[in-house]
C-alpha cells in the first residue's frame, strides 16, 4: 500500500511538474517549433512563384483549353487563345507573393512543381475561384 501512496505523490507530484513545464517548458518549445516548422516550411515552399494561367469564366471554355494543352499545344498559345483577363500575353501573372493571391489559386499555385511552357505542369482538374476556372502553371519559385 504505501508504495501506491507513495507512487501517487509522485505521480501527482509529476503530473503538477509535468503540467508546469507542459505550460512552460515543452509548451514554449512545442510553440516555437511550430513557429520554426512554418518559417522552414515557407521558405522551403518558396515566399512568391511565376505564374502563368488561363482564366475562363466558363468551365466549358476552360475544358477546351485543357484539351488544347492536353494536345501539345504551347501554354501562351492557348492562353492567348482562351484566357480571359488582362494577362493574355501567355497568361503571364509574373512573380506572385504568398498572400498576394486568391485562397484556392495561391493553394495550387504553391503546390505545383516548376514547368516549361514546351511542356507543361498544370493544374487538372482547373481551379475554381470567385474569377471563374483556372489553369494554373509555374515557372518558377523563390
């Protein structure tokens, strides 16, 4: 029995301890792991990308120029073709900073790898945002 009571102290003893440094120690360093894993997470993700995309307000227009794409046809061709914004010199955005762009495009945009417009890594399905379908390539990050 004293063992129990014993070990209980201790146990309580541990868990106000454990509860302190939880709130102290480990929490303050949990915290500024999390900070840290978001900073490292940023600059490895990279703070702004090249951006190139066509914007269709209608999904089937955007649906055409997917399948252009999917043809072989070059990225500004069909952009130039189908995008419907001030960006239709080859759908060039330029560089983009994180927080610069609309939930769903940055999303995607951060997300995919670099490309060439000769060949192309895009976004399939397009990415719906209040501007209408996007297809959203990148160049570049840094």
């Amino acid at each position: 029995m004293p063992p129990k009571g014993k070990g209980g102290k201790e146990g309580g003893k541990g868990t106000k301890d454990g509860a302190k440094g939880g709130k102290c120690g480990k929490g303050a360093a949990a915290g500024g792991g999390d900070k840290e894993k978001k900073e490292e997470k940023t600059i490895k993700g990279g703070t702004s990308v090249k951006v190139r995309h066509i914007l269709c307000e209608k999904h089937s227009k955007c649906m055409e120029a997917m399948e252009k794409l999917k043809a072989g046809v070059r990225f500004s061709e069909v952009a130039s073709q189908y995008s419907e914004d001030k960006a239709r010199q080859g759908g060039d955005l330029g560089w983009m900073t994180r927080g610069s762009m609309t939930g769903p495009f940055q999303d995607a945009a951060f997300a995919l790898p670099n490309s060439t417009m000769d060949k192309p890594i895009y976004t399939d399905p397009p990415v719906k945002t209040k501007f209408g379908y996007h297809i959203i390539m990148v160049e570049g990050k840094k």
